[in-house]
C-alpha cells in the first residue's frame, strides 16, 4: 500500500505534511471552531474503504492548544452506522523532533513508524505553550494529534462528523466538540462518499 504525502495548513503557523495511507487525499470539511483552549482553526476530513476485519488508526484530528496545562478525560466520536467499531483512542504531542501526522493507517494500537509517543488519552496531559521547550516546539505552539482505532465489523458505510474531548484545564471540567470527518465503507470493492459539514458529499461519477 503505497504512502502519499499532502500538504494542509493547520492552526497558526505551522503547516504539517500529512502521511495518507490508504485512502483519499485528506479534504478540507469546515471552518468550525473549537474553544478557547482547543483552538480548532479548520477541520479536515478523509474516506476510504476497507475489507472487513481491517483494522486502522484514524489520526486527521490535529489540534492547537492555547492555554495548559490540560488533562484529557476522554474522548468520544460522535458515530453515524454500525459497520466499524471503536478500538480505543490516543494522543500524541506534536514537536519539531516528531514525524508528521499520519491520516490512516493499517492496524490498532497504530504501528506506524511516525506516530511515535502516542499514550492513551484518558489521563493525557498537555504542556502549557509558555512552559515549553522552544527546541521541541520552535514557533511557541503546542499541537496535538488525536488518533482513533476502528475495526470493520459489518458491510456498510459509517461515518464520524468530530469527537468530544472532557478535559479539565485550571481547575474546572470542559467539554469542546471538534469538526472531524471521517467515511469509510466495507467491502473495500465499494465507492465510499466523503462526507462534511452538509452531509455526503456527492460522488464524482466523471471518472472513467
């Protein structure tokens, strides 16, 4: 399965090189915002489909953290259809010494070579940005990337439209939902439609 790299500008000024495996080139899905905390600036979506009983690490979820320290409670997508079911989730800390993100990638817990430092997320805790290193983080910035493992279970397409994210953060809870989207079908034989923010996104029959 060969790897492809594109290139999606994130939150303030850094712009990642996001490692597609599988899949379609990741798309940009809408401008919605997190909160003042989890800084969402755009949200990107992807789709693909799979043979069922793949496995795969889901990790187009990247997000800029504005104020710290911040500890994940948990974090949930929010699901549409039955045929993958949640694995687990991740996070990992995005720095300078770090491979880039990865949209997807075969297997759960993820196994590819740059997703590197992931911890379970419930108990993850994020730096305050003026406290970090400027060698691991060079622009003052802290991002996050969240990874999320499914399983094709069923026939049929399933579709995740964002996650929320418990976390607490100078002493009280907070719940923010992130603009994620995610569409995957089994069979692999099947065309998959994309989908953002107005639903299914039509599909391209201009194609030979």
């Amino acid at each position: 399965m060969s790897t492809r790299l594109v290139r999606a500008g994130m939150a303030g000024i850094l712009v990642l090189a996001l490692a597609a495996t599988g899949c379609v080139s990741p798309f940009l899905a809408s401008d919605q915002l997190g909160d003042d905390v989890f800084a969402q600036t755009s949200s990107y979506g992807w789709g693909g489909s799979f043979d069922l009983g793949y496995r795969l690490t889901d990790g187009i979820t990247i997000v800029r953290i504005d104020k710290g320290p911040v500890t994940i409670k948990s974090i949930e997508p929010v699901m549409h259809g039955d045929s993958v079911r949640l694995l687990g989730a991740q996070v990992r800390l995005l720095t300078a010494s770090r491979g880039s993100p990865v949209v997807d990638s075969e297997g759960w817990p993820p196994t590819h070579p740059d997703l590197d430092g992931a911890e379970d997320a419930a108990g993850f805790v994020i730096p305050d940005p003026g406290a970090v290193d400027p060698v691991d983080h060079p622009h003052g910035t802290v991002h996050i990337e969240i990874l999320l493992g499914y399983e094709f279970v069923g026939e049929g397409r399933a579709v995740r439209r964002g996650v929320n994210v418990k976390y607490e953060a100078g002493g009280r809870q907070r719940k923010v939902f992130l603009g994620s989207y995610m569409a995957v079908c089994a069979p692999a034989a099947v065309q998959c439609q994309h989908e953002d923010e107005n639903g299914p996104v039509p599909l391209d029959t201009s194609a030979p």
